[in-house]
C-alpha cells in the first residue's frame, strides 16, 4: 500500500502543472425531430449553469483521470518512466481495493452547487478506465465490488442522482463509449498503444460485437427506471463512432427515459443534441444548443494543490457563454474520501451570491441581437422586451465611477435598473455610447455589474 502510493504520489509531483487535453466542438448540428426532446432541449437551455463531476480511482491517486493509464505521448498524460507501462497499469487498477470514501455525501455536493446557483447535474457514472460507480452485472470492476462495496451507499450514481434530484436538479449520466478496462476493447493479446481498440474490427468482428453489446447493455443498466428519471445521456468518448450502433442506443434508452437528450459528443448528428466545446468558448454567438464545459481546476477530478479558478473567472466566463447562446457546465472533483475540497465550497458560495442578485441576466435567457462590446455582455428576456447589460469589471481593481458600453441603447423613457440593488440608476448618451453612473456604496470586489432597460 504505502509503495503504490508513493508511486503514485512519484507521478503526481511529475503531472500537477499539466492542462489535459481539449475535445473541440463538432462541426456542424442536426436538430432534434422529436417534439417532447425539442421541449427539454428548451427547458435545459434555460437552465445556463451546471456540475459535471468526476469522481473515481483516480481522485484516490490524486492524478488526472484515467488517462495515466493511455500510452499517449502527450504531455499532461505523465507517468513514472522507471516503472514499465503494463505494470503501472496493474496498479492503477488495484486501486479498486483502497478506494474507499467513507465520508461520501452526495448531499453536501448537490447543496453546494444549489447555493452556486447550478440546476442541472452530469456525473461520471463510468470514465475511460472502465471503473464503474453503479452496480453493473457486465464487468466485475465497480465499486460494488472494492473496498466500499459494504457500505450501504455503495452504489454511488444511485445516492448521486437520488440527492441531486431532492434539489431539483435536471440529471444527466456521463458514460464513456471507450472501455480500457474491458478485454473487447483493449485486449491483452495485443499491445494498448493509444486510445482506440487495439485490434482491428475486421479481422475480429465477433470481439467487437461482444463490446458493443456491452455497451448496450451497461447503458441499458442506467436507463431502465432502476436509477430514477433521467433527462441527460451524455456520452464521452467520441473517436468511438460509427462502430457503435447509436441508432438502437438511442431507440432503447428512449423507450425508458421519453425526451431524453443524447449528447453523443462530437459526434455530429440526430443524437447529439447539444454540442459541447470543453475547456473554452466559441469565438462568437452561436444559435444551436452548446455548452462549455469547463473544470473549476486545472483538472477535473481532484488533484492536491489543483490550481482553482477564482469565482470572478468563473461569472465572466458564465456571462460571456449564456450572452453567446450557450450554457455553462463547472467540474468538480470530490476528494477520495467523498467530500469537496474547501476551496470548492467557498467558490461556489462567492459564485452563487452573485447569482442571487443578477440571475435574472443569466436564466431564462435568450442572445440578443447585439450581444458584446468590450468587456460588456448582452442577454434578452424570452419575450424580448427587455435587454440585460452585464458588465465584467476587472478583477482586483477598483469599482469605477461610470461603465458605458455602445450598441443596445435604452429608449429615451426607459428607466434603467441596476440587478444588484434592485434600484434605478442614472444614464445618459455621450459620445455615441451609453453611460451609466454607479452608486457609490457597492460593496468591493464585485464581479460584474448586470442592468435591465427596454429599447
């Protein structure tokens, strides 16, 4: 125990400082034919702000997840060079034997994004490495079955989604299409040199269909009524494409979930049903359904001494997203033993206290026809009478006397109202743009100042 952690803790000085790497967005968007998912797909596009969280052996090892386990030669994928590859992969997956979160609390998680004002929740009931945290008959290697598998909350998803549905959550099922666990997607006859299968389908057609019914089957696991309601089947993995039947995946999980979304990511098509550009934003507004997804950290699960984004990172990002169409979905990584690291928590409080006062710019929204000038972001109410202008202020400087933006510009009898507050504010056109004057008792460090007018 104590040398695979060393080993591990060897690896982990070695990889701290390292960006994972980017899925870009797809190309092009089909949109839904059905009526009941084009209604959710509204519903979820008024919800803006949500938690993806990856949780798994990994936050045991306090490394990036999975992807240790992938001989890539990529920088942010790092691993010990003393120690021979099929041997560190042996240990990553005994992990299953010390992975224990006695403090599991899935509660505290689905209160702590509510406070954050986050309404809608994906969580990694299976990452790349084929760990499964709900109870599978398909594979042996689930938490069901290590060190935690005596505790009455064994079955992870289940308690997640259970508590993130009493806060009201939309909930959504992350599963990866890739196994690296399983001997029908990389198999030891062979040897794993990148992500992909390591055999050739053709020459061995009988072992790929074996795992893509395994594929079916553990999503089938998912969906079928025994975890609850399900709005968000989001599957990650996307160099995984047309050797997988996704047109009876999704006759099947649909005739257990109706209107549910699918989100085959980067994979463009009927069932990819909003797109999903990771660890940045689009370069301009964009009218399909898309979210940025976007770690809190460096990394997303946890990692010690992970390098946090400050709340006033996060609510600029927030309102460039939702003024550019989209919405936001922050990682999370729990720790190994199931709680949030404190530095999550004040985060997410500092984010929801903005929240409070200037949701109004945020959900609900729909883009504007001008949506940015400078540091200044636009959103407009669903009946579109009224305009929303959010102002970024730069962060650990002081609150200025007047912000002014051009474009957008209220009718001459429009009153002017500073969300914050919840009072009128003083403006006037000079030079071609709109000045607003601020009131003199905002409180410092604010993030961002939101303003409704009509025009």
């Amino acid at each position: 125990m104590r040398k695979t952690l060393l080993f591990f803790s060897i690896c982990l000085q070695a990889s701290l400082p390292l960006i994972a790497q980017v899925h870009e967005q797809s190309d092009s968007y089909v949109w839904p034919e059905e009526p009941g998912v084009l209604s959710k797909l509204t519903e979820w596009q008024d919800l803006k702000f949500g938690m993806i969280i990856h949780w798994g052996l990994y936050a045991e090892l306090g490394i990036v997840e999975s992807w240790s386990i992938c001989s890539e030669q990529e920088d942010w994928i790092s691993r010990d060079s003393t120690i021979r590859y099929d041997d560190y992969k042996r240990r990553y997956w005994s992990t299953i034997d010390t992975f224990n979160p006695v403090k599991f609390d899935p509660a505290s998680w689905a209160k702590a994004g509510k406070n954050a004002g986050m309404n809608y929740l994906v969580f990694t009931t299976k990452h790349h490495d084929g760990f499964c945290l709900y109870d599978t008959k398909y594979t042996d290697f689930s938490i069901m079955n290590g060190a935690f598998k005596g505790d009455p909350r064994s079955n992870v998803t289940k308690e997640v989604f259970d508590a993130f549905r009493k806060e009201n959550y939309m909930i959504g099922a992350y599963f990866s299409k890739p196994d690296w666990h399983s001997q029908y997607y990389w198999w030891d006859r062979y040897a794993t040199p990148n992500r992909h299968q390591n055999y050739k389908i053709e020459n061995f057609p009988w072992r790929w269909n074996v795992f893509k019914n395994f594929v079916y089957n553990q999503i089938e696991e998912l969906v079928n009524g025994d975890y609850g309601t399900l709005d968000i089947l989001w599957l990650d993995g996307g160099w995984v494409r047309n050797n997988i039947d996704m047109p009876e995946i999704a006759r099947m999980a649909r005739s257990y979930q109706k209107d549910l979304l699918i989100v085959d990511r980067t994979v463009p098509g009927k069932y990819e049903n909003y797109q999903t550009p990771e660890r940045g934003i689009p370069q301009k507004q964009e009218d399909n359904p898309w979210e940025s997804c976007i770690p809190l950290g460096d990394d997303w699960g946890f990692t010690p001494g992970d390098d946090y984004k400050s709340p006033t990172k996060v609510i600029h990002s927030l309102v460039e997203i939702v003024a550019k169409g989209g919405n936001l979905l922050l990682g999370i990584g729990p720790k190994a033993d199931g709680t949030l690291p404190e530095e999550v928590i004040l985060r997410l409080h500092e984010i929801g206290q903005w929240l409070d006062k200037n949701g109004e710019a945020i959900y609900n929204t729909r883009n504007a026809a001008v949506y940015n000038d400078g540091n200044t972001w636009f959103t407009k109410s669903k009946d579109g009478k009224t305009i929303y202008a959010i102002v970024c202020l730069e962060e650990g400087k002081p609150l200025p006397t007047s912000v002014s933006w051009k474009g957008n510009e209220p009718v001459k009898s429009s009153e002017m109202r500073l969300l914050q507050t919840q009072k009128t504010v003083k403006w006037r056109k000079s030079g071609g743009a709109v000045e607003v004057m601020l009131p003199k008792n905002l409180p410092a460090g604010t993030s961002a100042l939101a303003f409704s007018f009509q025009i």
